[in-house]
C-alpha cells in the first residue's frame, strides 16, 4: 500500500446503524417515531436495500404490529400470503410420516404467521425509513470500527475502493468514509466482520455458551399452478441427514406460484466428508418433495449462516457506544426456523433505550438498559422457551433428541418451567468435527441440471458480484496448520461446506 493514504472525510449523525436488514431498518424507523429531530444513518453493503436477503421466510408479525401498527391497513406492504396449513413430516429414505399438528406446542403453529420475501420486506421499511428522513447508503460496506481514546465506539468507516489484487491502490483508488455517531448499532447479521470484533475486544461472550451455526441454503421456484397450494407451510427432519446430523428442511409456497425451498445442516455434524449442499440436492430427489418441483423452473439460489445457540450463546449486547441487535447478537428461535420478528424487537429496544440516553445527554457510553431487559421482554420469553431443544438435539441425536426437544417446549409452555433447567451447548461446532480416519466418503449422485444442480450454476444464480480484480478476502493465517490439520487429518471439509466453493 501506498506510506500515506490520504485522509478520509468524515460525516457526524447522531445515531449510525450498520446493516439494513430487519433490525437495523426497525431501529431506524423507531428512532425517529420516538425523536423525529435525530439524524439516522444507516450503512448497507449489498447493492440495494434486500440484496443479500433470501425471497421465502415465515415471518411472526409480533414485531411489525408494534412498529407499525396498522400496516394491514395500508396498501403496497410485502405480507401477501398468510399461512393457511401447517404440516410437520419426518422424512425416511423412500417414504414420510405426517407429525398430527395436535402434538405440537402452539408456539410451533405458524397460522396468523406470513409467508414473504424478506428482500420485499426490507425494502418495505426502506421506504417507510426513508419518509421519516434516515439517509440509508446502499453499496458502502462498514470495514472498520472506530474508537476514541477512552476506547469508546465512535463510528465506522466504509471500505476504500480500488483496491487491487495485490493490495494495492488502482487508477480508481477511493478512500471510504468516516461515519461519525453518538451512538452505533451494529446489525450486520449473522458472524458479521465488525460484529466479531466487537464481541473479541469487549469480550461479550464472557459467562456465555459458545455460539452455535447452522448453514441454511434455499432455492425460489416458479412451479406449476397444480403443484402450487398458496400458503402451505410445509416443515421436515430426518432424510437424507440420518438421526446422528441435526437439521432440516421447508418448502413455503408464496404468492405466483413461487416456492422457496430450504434446507439447514447444523454445524456441529461429525462426518468431515458431509456436504451440505449435496445433501440439499439429494433432499429434493425425496418422493415426497420431488412432485412439487416437476415442471418448474429454478429463479434463484443462496446461502447463510445461522445463529443455533440460542438463549444461553447471546453475547452481551452492549458496550460504550453501541450495541449489537438482530442476528449480529444471535435471536434466532432455532425449531421455529425464525428471526426476523426477534431482529425487529431488538432494534426498536436497542432505539427506545438510545434515544432515552441521547435526551438525557448522554454520548458514547454504554447504555446498560438493553442488556439489562431484553431478556425479561418478548426476546428473552421467546427464546426461553426453546433453549434446550438444540442441546437436546445435539446430545441425543434426531430421533430422541427432537422427542425431547417437543416434550421440554410443552412444558415450557405448559407450566413455565423446564425438567432440564437450561442446557449447556458445551463444545463448539469445530470440536464436534471428527478424524476422516472414522468415516467413509460420501458418494452423492451426479446433478441432472433439472430437480439437482451443481454448485457453479447455483452461484450464478445468487447476484452475486465482484470485481475481477479485487483483494481475496478470505486469508489462510497458517498454510502449513491447515495442511497438518485440515487437510490432512479431516479431508478438506472447508472445500465441501462452503456453499459457494469459495474455498
């Protein structure tokens, strides 16, 4: 790099957000309910507000009801499909087995629940952010946290542009921006780069669990109108992960004859030679899922990471400055497959809390009144309900483990307590990775570019972009460790679980 990179020009608000997703959006949209005169930034690295927002959620519509009650009202909002069935099925190798809806705690029915376009939604509360005066910055990524000489979060600054792939400064060099605040909220999603930094240097996951991962691939599928049922929700475990790998899978059929069809793994699996997205494939070729999908078309494909943890991994939220919300602070219920309404909640208590402090005069300390209640608030009670289901899952594997799981959500339900107390997690996902010496290699049939598909023509389909000649922004920090241990001992596994083969 050049010695001396020019000076960055800097930019005051009051408050900076990181991350237009559910949370930051609602964290905006309430600062400026509750105190219209504060100025709100709100920094988003995708293209456009829900560029890098999977179409296909079921959304628990608890937090937009309190953000913006009366939206049913209202014409153009996203919440065109409301759930209409409900259907829970255990997946075996050549047939299934239809869960009743009666066994089921009632915090698992999604009717009153809708099926979106989280990309729509978003875009949704742009607008309505937008109205009441937020600035929102699509395409400026935050790289960096900055700090005054308390240590105290003072704002972020966004990328330089024009970077080479040597490192170096291009004929197009740009140096980013400074966004300066009195506060910052940081809701980059899940494992987000500033995020972890944060945690690390404020050690917010002290007392805490380990943090739990799943990886969540989803595909959007036009089917044919006599394959398509307008608000069926449909929920499946089992095939083909077996009972020792935690996940499962979805279909949701939207408006328009679209179908999102999702499958999550979770990352605590044994068997190094496990791929993810292979076993995705291979779940469609089910004889109950297949149908759905004969004589469709395939529009787009994508992937996340998944916060599993859960009640007893969320890190302390906040720190001078700031605080973490939505999936950067992992609020994810894991056996409801479902966040965003958690995401919404957290930005409007992390807002509610920030504008109080900015009326009493406060700046870049630490507003203790969001750890302090989120847990006695709707976040705490919805999480608490569920917090042994993964620990469950993960001790005793799919068969047991989910019968566990749905006898402990009862009587949670039932009487407010838990025969378990509350489960540790124990081991991170990485420690649960064995030797390749214990397993065999998987043999996974080849794509048939029809129902199945290869990773290459999956990316192409995600929008995703870069610049031919940017940086490599994944670095080994030790080739000869991840020859002696990853390579060597455990296969390679980093080549299959990347669902874009980044790796």
């Amino acid at each position: 790099m050049m010695n001396v990179l020019p000076e960055r020009e800097a930019m005051e608000f009051d408050i900076v957000i990181v991350g237009a997703g559910p949370a930051g959006l609602s964290a905006a949209i309430r600062l400026k309910q509750v105190e219209p005169d504060l100025s709100v930034v709100v920094l988003e690295k995708g293209a456009e507000v829900g560029a890098h927002i999977l179409s296909g959620a079921v959304v628990d519509p608890i937090g937009i009801d309190r953000l913006l009650p009366g939206w049913r009202e209202e014409e153009g909002h996203p919440f065109k499909t409301e759930v209409k069935d409900d259907q829970f099925m255990f997946l075996g190798p050549a047939g299934s087995i239809r869960l009743p809806n009666f066994m089921m705690p009632s915090l698992m029915n999604n009717h009153g629940n809708y099926i979106v376009s989280l990309g729509l939604v978003c875009r949704w509360l742009a607008e309505r952010a937008e109205a009441l005066g937020v600035e929102i910055y699509p395409g400026f990524a935050a790289t960096e946290v900055l700090y005054n000489d308390e240590g105290a979060v003072i704002g972020v600054a966004t990328g330089d542009m024009g970077i080479e792939k040597n490192g170096e400064p291009g004929p197009a060099f740009t140096r980013g921006m400074e966004l300066h605040g009195k506060y910052v909220l940081v809701g980059e999603g899940v494992r987000g780069s500033l995020a972890k930094q944060l945690i690390a240097k404020f050690d917010l996951s002290r007392d805490r669990e380990p943090q739990k991962f799943g990886i969540g691939i989803k595909e959007l599928w036009q089917v044919k109108p006599e394959h398509h049922r307008q608000g069926l929700v449909q929920h499946s475990f089992g095939w083909p992960l077996g009972f020792k790998t935690g996940g499962g899978s979805f279909l949701y059929h939207l408006e328009d004859n679209l179908v999102a069809v999702g499958f999550v793994v979770h990352l605590n699996y044994k068997n190094p030679y496990l791929y993810p997205f292979e076993e995705f494939q291979r779940f469609k070729t089910h004889p109950a899922i297949r149908d759905t999908f004969e004589g469709g078309k395939r529009i787009s494909y994508g992937a996340r990471a998944i916060t599993e943890g859960g009640y007893q991994s969320v890190p302390k939220l906040t720190f001078p400055g700031g605080a973490l919300i939505g999936c950067s602070a992992g609020f994810v219920n894991v056996p409801r497959i479902k966040g965003s309404h958690n995401a919404v909640l957290s930005g409007m208590l992390a807002a509610e809390k920030i504008a109080a402090a900015l009326s009493a005069g406060r700046a870049h300390d630490e507003v203790v009144e969001i750890e302090a209640e989120w847990r006695d608030g709707d976040i705490g009670k919805d999480l608490k309900r569920v917090r042994n289901v993964k620990p469950l899952w993960s001790k005793f594997g799919t068969a047991l483990g989910v019968g566990l799981g749905g006898l402990d959500m009862w009587t949670n339900q039932l009487f407010g307590f838990s025969f378990f107390g509350t489960l540790k997690h124990g081991k991170t996902d990485a420690q649960s990775l064995e030797p390749a010496s214990k397993h065999k290699p998987i043999a996974y049939p080849k794509p048939d570019g029809v129902l199945t598909f290869d990773r290459l023509s999956s990316v192409f389909l995600s929008s995703t972009n870069h610049e031919e000649d940017q940086p490599v922004h994944l670095q080994v920090k030790d080739m000869e460790l991840q020859k002696r241990s990853e390579h060597d001992v455990y296969a390679g596994p980093s080549t299959r679980y990347c669902p874009a083969g980044v790796y």
